[in-house]
C-alpha cells in the first residue's frame, strides 16, 4: 500500500513517527525473509522504502511545534 503525499500531510507530527517505525520493523521483517530465500512479495522492499523517504520528507516540512 503506497501512501500518498497528501494523506501524510494530513497526518500529525507523532502519527508520521509513528508511521516510520512500523514500516522499518516491517522493511527489516522483509530484508530476513528476503535473506532466507521466502519473501513472497519481494516488490514490498521497495515500496517500504519510498514510503519511509516520503514520510521522513515531509516530516521535515512540517514545523516541530505541530498540534
């Protein structure tokens, strides 16, 4: 599932946080299993990726003091 910019706009500052832990938890469940030769959607490691750059680059437009 591949966020979209404006959904994440519309998200707070500890619901993005939030957001990048669970998809690195994820990424590294993938990048094991991918290891151990049984990934069975090795096209997620990618979309994991570029949804943690995206999040994490519009964290950083965001002022720190949201509500």
């Amino acid at each position: 599932m591949t966020l979209k910019p404006q959904d994440i706009r519309n998200m707070t500052v500890a619901e993005i946080d939030q957001k990048v832990i669970t998809l690195e938890e994820e990424l590294y469940k993938f990048r094991f299993e991918q290891k151990a030769g049984r990934v069975e959607k090795p096209h997620r490691i990618s979309e994991a990726k570029k949804d943690i750059a995206r999040l994490r680059t519009i964290l950083k437009e965001k002022p720190r003091g949201d509500k």
